[in-house]
C-alpha cells in the first residue's frame, strides 16, 4: 500500500531525498508521492518533520 502526504506539508523537501526509488516529487502546493512507483518502505514518514505521511 503506497504512502500519501496530507495537507500539512511545509515542502521542507526531507521526504524527498529519503525516498530510495524517487516516488517523490513537489507538487503546487505540497509535496507528492506517486502510488505506482512507491515501494511502501516507509523512509519518507521517518524522515519527515511533521508526520503528515502515512500510508493509504
């Protein structure tokens, strides 16, 4: 099950540089992981600030 992030991202970009097979991406006005490409390992809700990822 692919990870999502909520709408309290700041677009810090940490959750970007954590994801081991680039899933990640910003998007207008948050950050955005795209559900084909995530491996649901769950490095990018470790890494993220403000725990606004988790899984779908």
């Amino acid at each position: 099950m692919a990870y999502v992030i909520n709408d309290g991202c700041v677009m810090c970009g940490a959750c970007e540089g954590a994801c081991p097979v680039g899933a990640i991406s910003a998007g207008a006005d948050k950050y955005e992981i795209d559900a084909d490409t995530c491996i649901s390992c769950g490095a990018c809700a470790g890494a993220c600030p403000t725990g606004v990822i988790s899984e779908e």
